[in-house]
C-alpha cells in the first residue's frame, strides 16, 4: 500500500518573513508529482514543512498511510520519518566521516526499517551497483553524483511509503542529472512509492513526473494534470525561456 | 575484538601498572598516578559527547564538584564506603548532565558551550554560598591511613580505584564507539539537520551522550575530597580542570577511545613531572604550548598522524 498527502492552506516562514502563501497540493497513491520553480520561492521551505523542521503558521498537512490519516503539523521529525515518509534534503547532506555503509544504515535507524535492512540495503545496491563497489569508502570522499546516490539510497533505507525530494539535481553535471531522475522512476516502482519532488530542472522532472505545481513567491500559480499540461504553459514558458 | 576481550586487556594492562607502583614503591607515585588515571576518565568522559557528538562542553568542573560535594555530604552524614559514594556521586552528575542537555541541546555549536560554562559559574556560586559543606571555607576531609581488608595505604586504595573507573570508562567508550549508539552521535557529530531527517532520534541520544559523559565525570570527581583532604570551591572549580580535560582529547585524537588516553598520559605525566621538577605554574603553561603545536602540525590529534 502507498502513501497520499494532502496539504491546504498553508502558511509558513521565518520569523518576520512570510514565504508560503495558502498553499494547497495533492500526492495522490503512487503518484510523482513535481513542484517546480526557480529559487526562491519556497519549494524547500514546503519540503520542510512536511517534515517538521519549520512550524507552519497556518493550514494542516495531512497524510494517509495504509488507511489511518494523520495531520503532521505540530509532530517532530523523527515521528514523521518513523511513520514511513523519507526525505532527501537539498545539497544530499551525508554524514561524511561515516562510509557508505554507515551512511545507509543510519537511514534505517527508523524501527519498522530494522527487519528489512538486508532486503532494502540489496536493492539499493542493485539500482547503485556504484554504491556496493564502494561501501567501505568514506561518503565526504566520493563525487557529487556518487554522493546523490547514497543520499537517494539512505532514505530508502528508511523503508519509506513515501518520498520526498529536495532538488536531486543541484550541484550535478546535466548527464548525472540525468541518471539520478531515472533511478528516482527505478526506486519510486521498486519501492511501491509516491514520490513529491521539488526541482528547478523543468526538463528532467517532467521526465518522471505524471503531474506538477508550479510554485512562484510562495503560491502555486499552476497546476498541470500531466506532464504535456505543464510543456504547454505560458508561466512556464516566462520562468524558464523568459519570454 | 570483542569486549569482553579488550576488557581483559585493559584489567592486564591496569595490573601491570599497579604492579609498577608496587615496585616503584614511592607514595608520590600513587599521588601523581592518581591525576593521570583521573584525567583518563575525565577526558574519556568529555569525549563521549565532545568528539563523538561534536557538543563542547566547557562545564567540566561542575560534574566535577557534583560527584567531589556529593562524598563530602555523603561522609558526613553516612559511613557509606568509598564505592557507593562514587556511585551515587556519578549518578547525580549523570542527571546534571541530562538536565542540562535537556535545557540547553536546542543550541548548537557555540552557544551550547557557553551555556555549559554559565552553568558551572552558576553550580560556583551555589556551593560557596551552602555552608552545609564549608562554604567558601572549605570542606576537610579526615581520610583512614589503611584499607585493613585490603592490607594497603588509602592512597594505593584511591589509586586503584581510579585504576578501576579508568577500565569502566575506556569500556564504555570503546562499546559506543563500535554500536549503532556510536554511530548515531557520529551522524549528529557531521550533521545533525540530515541526522533527523533520516530519523535519528536525535534529542534521545544527545541526552543519552551528556548523561553518560556527565556520569563518568562525577565518578572521576567523587574520591577527590580523600585525595586533597581539603575541598574549597575555588580548586574544585578550577579552570585548569576544564582547559587540560578539553585539550587531552584534542591532543590524543577525538574519533576513538584511545585519543583521550593517549593525551592524558602524554599531557598528564609531562605535567607531573613538571610541576615537581620546575614549578606548578609551568605545567599550565605546557598545555598551552602543546595545544598550539598540535593545532599547527596534528590538528587531528596523535591518532590523526596514523590514521590516512
């Protein structure tokens, strides 16, 4: 079973500064949705919100997980990692003087991930067989590519029913780009997930994407219905072509 | 290797040294061995969260005086033996060292080492104002000349029960270091944001770090009223206390167990031998000196010259 998330009205920032505006958003079951947008304008700010690093102002997030519904506003984040959603924060964020063994099996920390670490650790090194060469390496030592396959892979290790990504592709080279959207698509069906992924790269998330927000100063300004809804649309030809 | 095993090697190695005492059979040899042994806990200590939650604690010597002040009490309100007033002494050091980090872990980096040095001015001011134990008089401490069941003098008694933390602390290290523990403080230690995101109960096992390295500080701290017989709150809390426990393990090397024993020996003996040869002032003035050159050539201590 796979996870939805609904999220409505929701306001959030930093202290005196306000960068979400109501904003509303749907995961649906084995849904990738992609919110794009340039910098700036809130699409981390969001993921943190889900995750419980910034308290929201206003508006509920709301998950459902095999059936039971929860409101994530006001739980810490270990409490929403341990109810099977996983994150993949921006810049990967490893722990670099662990290897890439410890890497992935401090994502699995998470109790429900204990009985499954040798099953999850073999898949993620099917997707990344990089990663099984290389497991005894210390993860601050590796490629930017390398290291966006470990940060992809130690959130799996979670056993996550849903995944949350904040722009796998910064700081990495347009043919590793590339690649890791194609292995998010290889574990988003291994791992039965949906997936809400936050990405300035407008070509490479519509890649995998089956819909998309697209978010400017802290308010959806469109929502595609498909991937075709998004390549045909006047706020998206202005962001990214600037015409 | 395994732990039981590596505790066998430490009891081996403790024997040797006892048995090196024996032989030299000086009473100062017990006296100076007493603060090298003594700083091997207390840097051991401040390494289970300093260099493997990377959380610097500068508060050293109110753990200190929380286990030293718990034995003055103690003896004088009881006929507690030695042991038990180590024990209840660490443990209300340990419950210091989780109260505080329950205040003070939603600081990060600086700010929690200065919260940490506010405490142990607030933990001064407290016991030189409770005339209960002396005040800013100070406490005395009457010690027994012998151990009878033993057959030895209470200054070989103190020296191996320092000998015994010692083990007790190392062991504790070195099984955190090679356990799922051990490598969650590491994850909050290179990132602690990323930790929690990976669902590192990060808050749990910051809690756990300070009460443990609070813990074994106030072990460290309990025989010290029978090892100076006098205890007044401005030695106890001396500055000294804090800047040798924090430069032991910078010295030694901070990833491993073994960096704190390493600095403590090196800097501890140096500071022995100083203090008798030359004068006490130049034993200060050592760690100072030692810290720049490690700074400059090692900055990742004696174990970071061998490890690549």
């Amino acid at each position: 079973m796979a996870a939805s998330l609904r999220i409505s009205g929701l306001d959030a920032g930093y202290g005196a500064v306000s960068v979400l505006h109501g904003v509303s958003l749907d995961v649906r079951e084995g849904e990738t949705v992609a919110l794009l947008g340039t910098n700036g304008n809130g699409k981390s700010t969001l993921m943190k919100c889900v995750m419980g690093m910034i308290r929201p102002s206003a508006g509920t997030i709301e998950v459902e997980i095999d059936g039971v519904k929860t409101n994530l506003v006001g739980m810490t984040t270990e409490e929403i990692v341990n109810l099977g959603i996983g994150f993949v924060p921006e810049g990967r964020r490893l722990f670099p003087r662990l290897t890439v063994n410890e890497n992935l099996l401090m994502g699995a920390f998470r109790i429900a991930a204990r009985s499954q670490i040798e099953r999850n650790l073999a898949f993620c090194f099917e997707v990344f067989p990089r990663l099984a060469e290389r497991r005894k390496q210390l993860a601050g030592s590796m490629s930017g590519g390398e290291q966006q396959m470990v940060a992809l892979a130690r959130a799996l290790m979670s056993a996550p029913k849903m995944l949350l990504i904040d722009e796998p592709s910064v700081g990495l080279a347009p043919l590793l780009v590339a690649r890791t959207i194609d292995s998010i698509k290889t574990l988003k069906d291994g791992f039965q997930l949906s997936v809400l992924m936050a990405e300035q790269n407008f070509t490479q998330a519509i890649r995998i994407a089956d819909r998309g927000y697209v978010i400017v100063h802290g308010h959806i300004e469109f929502e595609g219905g498909s991937a075709e809804e998004l390549n045909n649309n006047d706020i998206i030809r202005e962001l990214y072509m600037g015409a | 290797m395994k732990n039981p095993l590596f505790i066998l090697w430490l009891i081996v190695a403790a024997a040797l040294t006892f048995g090196l005492a024996r032989l030299v059979d000086n009473a100062y040899f017990y006296f100076a061995g007493y603060v090298v042994l003594q700083y091997i806990v207390l840097s051991t200590a401040w390494n289970i969260l300093g260099g493997y939650t990377g959380y610097v604690n500068f508060g050293i010597p109110a753990f200190i005086a929380v286990g030293a002040y718990s034995t003055v009490v103690l003896h004088k309100t009881t006929s507690l033996p030695l042991v038990a007033m180590i024990a209840i002494g660490g443990a209300l050091s340990a419950l210091l060292g989780v109260g505080t980090g329950y205040l003070t872990l939603r600081l990060r980096g600086t700010f929690f080492s200065i919260a940490t040095l506010a405490m142990a001015v607030v933990m001064q001011t407290l016991v030189t104002n409770w005339d209960f134990v002396g005040g800013s008089r100070g406490a005395y401490i009457i010690r027994p000349a012998t151990v009878q069941y033993l057959g030895i003098n209470y200054i070989e008694y103190l020296f191996l029960i320092m000998l015994g933390l010692s083990i007790f602390a190392v062991a504790t290290a070195r099984a955190i270091e090679k356990s799922r523990l051990g490598f969650g403080f590491a994850t909050i230690r290179d990132d602690e944001l990323a930790a929690e995101a990976s669902g590192v109960p990060t808050l749990k096992l910051k809690l756990i770090a300070c009460g443990l390295s609070g813990g074994f500080m106030g072990m460290a701290g309990s025989p010290l009223p029978y090892y100076v017989t006098y205890l007044d709150p401005a030695s106890t809390f001396s500055l000294s206390y804090a800047v040798n426990t924090i430069a032991m393990p910078l010295i030694g090397g901070t990833s491993s167990w073994l960096g704190p024993i390493l600095g403590a020996i090196l800097l501890g003996t140096l500071q022995q031998v100083a203090t008798v040869t030359i004068s006490s002032a130049v034993s200060l003035l050592i760690v100072g000196v030692l810290l720049v050159f490690f700074v400059i050539v090692a900055p990742k201590g004696i174990l970071g010259w061998f490890q690549k």
